[in-house]
C-alpha cells in the first residue's frame, strides 16, 4: 500500500487523494468483517473445537493428572498416618519409660530408706555394745579403785591406831612423864572404842 501511495504521489496526483483511496480501500475491509470469537457463521466449529479440546483436556486430567495427584495425596495421607501411629508409639514408649523411671526411683528410695534404717540401726547397736563395754569397764575399774580406797582405808585405819599411839605418847610425855607404848596403846583403843 505504501508502494502504492508513493506512485501515485508520483505520477501526479495529490497526494492526499491517493492517500484516502487508499487507506478506505483496506479499511472498508477490515470494517467489514467482524472479530472472528463473535461470528456468528463460525460458531459450530467452534463449539466443536471446544468439546473437543475440554473433552481432551478432561481425558488428559482425569487419566494422567488427577491420579497422580491422588497417588501422591494418598502417599502423603499415609505418610501422615504413619508419622501420627509412630508418634503415638513414640509417647507411649515415652509414657512406659517415665513409668519405669518413676517405679525404679520409688525402689531406690525405699532401698535407700532401708538401708539407711539399717544403718542407723547398726549404729545404734554398734554404740550401744561400746557403751555397755565402756559401762562395764567403768563398772570394774571403780570396783577396783573401790577396793583398794578400802584396802587403803583399812591399811589407814591400821596405821590411824599406832600413828594415835604415837601422838599420844608424844603429847602424854611432857606433861606426865615417860608413858609405855603398850599404856598409850590401849588408851587409844578405848578412845576408838567409845
């Protein structure tokens, strides 16, 4: 068309005129006819170029795709329950080691409880055969300082009687004169006996 114009505007002619023979020769055209989707001429093919791409199209998708998709939910769906009953598993394991946990602690407690009773019981015997021991001990050791405070009260009290006789004759004897041990001896034995 350009060509055109340009050898119309060169043989003579206005330019503008050729311009507008132009310019109506294809636009009367093209206004002519109408957008191809809405010709009402064309519409029973295209209404069979339509089921025929939906119908392929729903073959496509209910024979290829959607079983994939359903395979790989149904995978996921399993995979879900599988996950859900290892974790259940998983918590009542859990649950049955805690109560083992529990049952064992509670064991050890009771046997460190008895053993600590025994212990304690041990201990008391093992102090009370010590202080028995000590106690007896004790016992014959003021037995024995006992009878030697008697022993040694007795040898006292033996000795009290001459020691008595000698300061008797040592206090008699300037005042009175010379007296015999056997004098001095007998007057402390009455003296002690009153």
């Amino acid at each position: 068309m350009a060509g055109e114009t340009q050898t119309h505007a060169v043989e003579g002619e206005a330019p503008s005129a050729a311009l507008v023979e132009g310019t109506q020769a294809s636009g009367g055209a093209e206004h002519s006819a109408a957008f191809p989707p809405f010709d009402s001429s064309t519409f029973g093919s295209q209404l069979f170029w339509l089921a025929l791409a939906f119908g392929a199209l729903y073959f496509l998708m209910s024979r290829v795709a959607l079983p994939r998709i359903g395979d790989i939910l149904e995978v996921r769906r399993d995979r879900i329950e599988g996950d859900l009953a290892e974790a259940d598993r998983m918590r009542q394991k859990t649950d049955q080691a805690i109560e083992a946990y529990e049952t064992e602690l509670a064991e050890a407690k009771s046997k460190a409880q008895g053993i600590a009773d025994e212990t304690r019981s041990a201990m008391k015997a093992e102090l009370s055969d010590k202080r028995t021991g000590v106690e007896e001990d004790l016992t014959k050791k003021i037995a024995t300082a006992e009878a030697r405070i008697a022993e040694t009260k007795e040898a006292a009290l033996e000795h009290v009687g001459e020691i008595a006789t000698e300061i008797a004759q040592a206090l008699v004897t300037p005042m009175i004169g010379k007296v015999t041990v056997k004098a001095a001896r007998s007057a402390v034995s009455k003296a002690l006996k009153e």
